[in-house]
C-alpha cells in the first residue's frame, strides 16, 4: 500500500482537529463559477459526512450561485469537453445544491450583495436559510471551534 | 464521491452491520481513515487491488 503515509497524515490531522475541537466548517464564498462551487460544495458534504457542522456564506459574486440562472452560467467556466467529463462524475450544481442542503450544510446569503445586485429573497432558490450581514458571518466564524475558508 | 455515498448508506444500518464499499478514487484510503475517526464507526478492511479500492465499515 502506498497510500499509508497519505491515510497517517489525514488522521495525524483529524487528530489535531479534534483535540483543537475544530467542529465547524465555515466556508465564504465569493466567485461565481462552477469551478469554485464544486471544491466549496464538496468540503461542506464530506464535513457534514465527518459529522461536523458546516456552513457556506455566499457573497459578491458568490450570490449568483443562489439564483437560477446564475447556476446555469456557472459551467461556462469550463470548455465542454471539460463539462461532460464533470457531468460523468458529480452531479449538476443545482443537484449538490439539493444534496448539500440535505445533507444539512447551512446556506446563507449576503445582505450587501443583494442590495448591491438589486436582488430579493424572492430571485433566490429556495435552499437560503437567510440573510446575513458580515457582523453576523464573523460571529460565528469567530467561534473557537470553526475553522473558516475563503473561497 | 464515495465518502459521501458511504456515509448515507452507514445511517441506513444498526449497530454491528458492515458495510462494503468499493471506490475508484485514489484518495478514498485516507479519507475512509479518516472518516473513521471522525464518526467512530470502524473501518475493519482497506485494500486495494488492480486500482479498486475496497473498504469495509462497520456500524458503531
């Protein structure tokens, strides 16, 4: 086996997680392209899966990753042939959507972005759990036991 | 996205139940360690063999 050096490091590292009582996933993101939404999508599944709670603050560009039509220009990021080879091994952006939410990721929009964009709770899909401000995303980002990426 | 996969199917059995899974992901072994750990649910094989990965789980 030559993936045990790999399977040490990973669980050296859960192990760390766990003694800092890192429980929380805090994931920002701020771009708009399939490209980062699935890396973003899959960190907060697979933290969900560890049984951690995790939580997804979509902003700027972000945002459009919560409405319809910002989903579907989300894959333009990639040439087609790229697309179909995506299509063959993950689902669609709006299917993850679907499963994170069920899977419990929490999924909340930026206050700011919507006024900038001119967006309404109405133009977003229905996995938003709320509205929130960056005063709210610190506080609980703040919490000793998250750990928080920026996207 | 076995993992994924993996820990849906582990919620759908009782403590004592094994669960196979068979992966193509070369990073499946140590995410399965991991995810072990994490979940306290044992991991009781880890093989690979001609590029399939298999794993066995079973409920805490």
């Amino acid at each position: 086996m030559t993936t045990g050096v790999a399977a040490g490091r990973a669980s050296e590292t859960i192990e760390h997680a766990k003694q800092e009582g890192k429980k929380s996933l805090f994931l920002v993101l701020s771009k708009g392209g399939a490209d980062m939404a699935y890396p973003t999508l899959i960190l907060a599944t697979t933290a969900r899966a560890l049984g951690m709670d995790a939580h997804i603050y979509f902003t700027f560009w972000g945002m459009q990753l919560l409405t319809s039509e910002g989903r579907k220009k989300s894959m333009d990021v990639f040439p087609p042939e790229m697309q179909k080879a995506i299509a063959a091994k993950f689902p669609t952006i709006e299917a993850f959507m679907h499963q994170a939410k069920e899977a419990g990721v929490h999924i909340h929009a930026c206050s700011p972005t919507m006024d900038m964009f001119g967006l309404t709770k109405a133009n977003l899909v229905n996995e938003v759990d709320d509205v929130i401000g960056a005063s709210t995303y610190l506080e609980f980002a703040a919490r000793p036991d998250a750990l928080t990426l920026f996207i | 996205m076995p993992i994924l996969k993996a820990s849906q199917m582990i919620e759908t059995l009782h403590t004592g139940q094994k669960l196979e899974v068979l992966a193509d992901d070369p990073a499946a072994p140590s995410d399965f360690v991991a995810f072990s750990k994490r979940t306290g649910h044992p991991l009781r094989e880890n093989a690979e063999s001609g590029g399939t990965y298999r794993f066995v789980l079973e409920h805490k």
